[in-house]
C-alpha cells in the first residue's frame, strides 16, 4: 500500500512541478507533511542534502522519502514517479512545438508561467531563511537563541556567507562557484555547530 502512496503522491508533484525543482518544493512539502512521512525540520535537512549532492533536487528528495519510507521499492516507485510526468511531457511537447512556436497563446501561457514560478521560488527562498534563520526546539546552536526565537549562528552565517559573494565578486570580478560556495558553507557549518 505504502509503494502505490509513493508512486501517487510523488507522480501528483511530477505533474504539477512546472520550473524545476525549486518550485516543486511546496508541492512535496505538503504531501509529505499531509502524510507524515517527514517533519518540517526534516524536510529542511534533506533539502540541504539534495542540493549539495548530485542531480535534481526534486529527484533526490522522491528517492530519499520513498527509500525511508518503502525501502529500496519505495525509493523506485518515488523517484520513477516524479520523473515520468516530465518525460512524457517533453515528448509531447517535442512532436507539437512546431505547430505551436508561432501560436500567441502558446506563448502567452508560457510566459505567464514564467511569473508563476519566480513568485514559487521566491516563495520557497523566503521559508527556507524563516525556518534556517529562527531556532527551532532542539537546535544545538553555538550561541544560545534570543528571546524572539532568532537564532544567532544562522544569521551570522548567512551574512558571513553573503559577505564572502560580494567581496569575491568585487575582488574576482565574477561570481562565485557554487561549489566553493557550498564547500565553505560546510565547513562554517561545522566550525559552528559542531561535527
């Protein structure tokens, strides 16, 4: 039963993930939550986790959430399920682009879904800082959270973090690699909460 609840639920948040993973993060936050196959600071942990290892996002979260909830099978059935909708919508959209490119509602409906998702995205950015940059109930933080709940290690990492971006961009005169970024994340992430 569990398999065909992961294969449903993550085919749902394939199917209706227009502009990439980023924007599928609402879609899979309210199905897991609604399920309770993961708690928000979970769900904010392997989000983490998915960005900094190899491929989607949006596919490594399916795996993750199936592989902890249904095994090996349900890591299959999830990650099968999110990328399937996307498959056949590519090849749909291939065989029909060259009747439709010139059509103005083609366009139309394609450029409002470029507003769509930068609203989603920004959306999604904005609840990541909330649930990173205040304390949550059983947060180790180096510094103790202040009385409004903000914890201090998180911003100052995030402004360290934006410091390091700005003088590299002024110094270098490019920007920084996300790599490099993520790689000095790490390690300020450790030095601050401890391995």
């Amino acid at each position: 039963m569990i398999i065909l609840e992961l294969f449903f639920a993550f085919f749902k948040v394939g199917l209706f993930a227009f502009g990439g993973a980023y924007a599928a993060i609402p879609l899979i936050r309210d199905i897991v939550l609604s399920y309770g196959w993961l708690t928000d600071e979970a769900l904010s942990r392997m989000i983490a986790v998915s960005e900094s290892t190899p491929g989607p996002i949006m596919v490594n979260l399916a795996t993750y959430v199936g592989a902890s909830r249904g095994g090996l099978l349900g890591a299959a059935a999830a990650t099968l399920a999110v990328v399937l909708p996307a498959f056949f919508v590519i090849v749909l959209l291939l065989s029909l682009l060259k009747k439709f490119a010139e059509n103005r509602a083609f366009k139309a409906v394609l450029s409002s879904l470029k507003s769509c998702v930068a609203g989603i995205i920004l959306a999604v950015g904005a609840w990541m800082a909330y649930e990173n940059l205040f304390a949550r109930e059983g947060c180790e933080c180096a510094l103790a959270p202040l009385e409004n709940g903000m914890d201090p290690s998180a911003i100052g990492l995030t402004l360290l973090l934006a410091a390091v971006m700005i003088i590299y961009k002024v110094a270098a005169k490019k920007r920084i690699s996300p790599i490099l970024l993520i790689i000095i994340s790490a390690g300020l992430g450790m030095l601050v909460y401890g391995v």
